[in-house]
C-alpha cells in the first residue's frame, strides 16, 4: 500500500563546515512524528558537488539503513 516512515536524519550547515568535502558514516534517525517511536540508524554519505549559482550542492546516497 504505502512505505512506512522509518525517520529522519538532518544535515546542518555546521556539520558541513566540519566536512568541507563531504561525510560518510551512521546516523542515528530521529522522530519525524512525536507519537511515533524510532530505532535506527542509517550509512549516509554526503558529497559535497561545489556551489551553482551562489549555492551549494550536495548529493546524499543511503548506503545502509538497520
């Protein structure tokens, strides 16, 4: 019928200072709705693809998720 919600992950610009090139590695998910419980992680990794225009581009890909 529909996918389930398994969470979700946020990308901040501090981590993305911390990591001018890009991240790989697990991230906790965290509650998309608060009457919904959540256990998980994900292996995301986030290239950073350079600016367009006066904005960056990224270009995240899950590369696990348990």
């Amino acid at each position: 019928s529909r996918d389930d919600v398994m969470g979700k992950v946020c990308i901040t610009r501090d981590m993305l200072a911390e990591h001018p090139k890009g991240y790989s590695g697990w991230m906790s998910l965290s509650e998309v709705d608060p009457d919904e419980e959540v256990q998980g992680e994900i292996h995301l990794q986030v290239e950073v693809l350079g600016s367009q225009g006066g904005r960056q581009r990224l270009r995240c890909t899950v590369l696990e998720a348990r």
